[in-house]
C-alpha cells in the first residue's frame, strides 16, 4: 500500500504526458461505424471532461478503451502500453492501474458497500481478510462515506452515497486512471458540486489522472482542465472551457453558450 503511494509520487513528474492515446480508433456494429478514426489524448495528472451528444458513442468509446467492446482498427496505449502487444499478465498488471465508476454505480445488490469495494482486491490480489477490511475502511473515509456505510446494502443508501460507494471502489486498487461515467447524473445541485469537489481533490491528493463522460455543464466548468467533444464519429475539439467557448461548430456553441449555459458563461 505505502509502496504504491510513493510510486505514484514518484511517477507524477511526468505532467503533460499522454497517459490515454488513442490513434485512428474505428469501432462499429455490423455496417453501423460510430468512432471513425478517432484521435483523443488525456494527459497525466488532468481532468478531462468528454462530452457530445446522446448517441454519438461516448460510452462507446470508454468501453472500448476497457477492452469491453472490440475495435475494427487503430491503436490504444494507456500508461505507455499497448494492449495489443502485451502478454496476458502484462493486461492483468496494466488493469490493477485502472479504475472505472459506471453511470449507475453498478454496485452488486447482494453485496455490503464493504464487500463491494473489496471485489478488485479478491479479483487481483491474495489478501487476509482483516487488511481488506481495513482498506476497504480507508477508502470509505476516502470518499467522505460515514464508517457506518460499510455494512448497508446498495438498496439502503442514496443516489448520493451509492455514487460515493461506487468510487470507493473504483479506487480499490490505488489506480493511476480513473473512468467516471456520468458520474453526477441522479444528483441534485448540491450533491453534484459536492461531489465534484471531491473528484477535484483526489485528483490532486491522489496524483490521479480523471476520464470522465458527463453531460453536466458545472462539472465542465468548474473541474475540467480540458475538454474533448465527441460529434460526426470523431473529436471535433478538444481544449479549454475558453476554446469550447470561441468554437464555431454549431452543436458546440449550442452546448457552451445556449440558453442552459448562459447564467455560467455569465460568471465564468
């Protein structure tokens, strides 16, 4: 566990690297292309905000990413490797750096929020018990749960904790990159800003780097370093809040600067 924080201390002089690169990434389903050689970069240590309209593939991107959708062509490095070139226990160790929170949290049902949060480390690594136990305690406090939560199933928690239960164990195994998908949907004002100020900070504690898919515009403005937008099977841009604002694509000045967003390019 120490051994791990101190080498993504050491590790994280490399800012600005490309941590995620994808390369001329086609994906399809049968005749239907939805990524056409898509290019996308996410740089060590940032947040990037993907966004783009319902149905272009967003998800479809990250599940690919994930290797939970096959490619028809391109390249995917993630941390420098490629996937494809790599050994099945090289897959495994690359995995163990990954974390990933799905829209809905995806808990098992069946499971405590404790028992929840050990599944990678049962999957991954040979642990005893009582040091699972322990971790799992840590990363509930990590994620601001009360100690109390460890012991309730999903069907006892709210929108809110169940969000926070399913970072806890997104962030199981120390991960290097983090997946959020929709990660503030279900969530009211409140419960979203809270809960993008605690991405914010363990990004920055952390040392992590953020991939996350969201719709939510305060998500995009107040935590975002960069964002990518999806649209017509490819990035159309990708940049600061500042480059979303002076693009001239019609979808994109639609979504930054139509009458949802005007009260925050107002303050921004």
């Amino acid at each position: 566990m120490v051994q791990a924080v101190i080498g993504k201390q050491a590790d994280a002089g490399g800012k600005g690297q490309a941590v995620l690169s994808v390369r001329d990434l086609t994906v399809g389903f049968g005749e239907n292309i939805v990524l056409d050689n898509l290019n996308l970069e996410v740089l060590r240590g940032e947040i990037l905000g993907f966004v783009g309209a319902s149905g272009t593939g967003k998800s479809v991107l990250m599940r690919t990413v994930l290797r939970l959708l096959t490619k028809r062509s391109g390249t995917i490095e993630i941390l420098g490797a490629d996937y494809d070139k790599m050994g099945e226990a090289e897959r495994v160790a690359l995995d163990m750096r990954l974390g990933v929170l799905f829209q809905h949290g995806a808990l098992f049902s069946a499971l405590t929020v404790r028992e929840n949060i050990q599944v990678p480390m049962r999957e991954y690594l040979d642990l005893p018990q009582d040091l699972m136990d322990e971790l799992a305690r840590l990363k509930i406090e990590l994620v601001g749960l009360a100690p109390e939560a460890a012991e309730k199933y999903p069907s006892e928690l709210s929108g809110g904790m169940i969000k926070r239960a399913a970072l806890a164990r997104a962030l199981a195994l120390d991960p290097d990159l983090v997946f959020l998908d929709e990660p503030t949907s279900g969530l009211d004002p409140i419960g979203a800003a809270e809960f993008d100020e605690l991405i914010a900070k363990l990004r920055d504690t952390l040392g992590l780097t953020v991939y996350m898919v969201t719709h939510d515009l305060d998500s995009l403005f107040s935590v975002c370093d960069r964002i990518a937008v999806l649209g017509k099977k490819r990035v159309l841009v990708e940049g600061t809040i500042e480059d979303m604002l002076a693009c001239d694509d019609p979808w994109v000045k639609s979504y930054f600067r139509g009458k949802r967003a005007r009260s925050i390019v107002r303050e921004a």
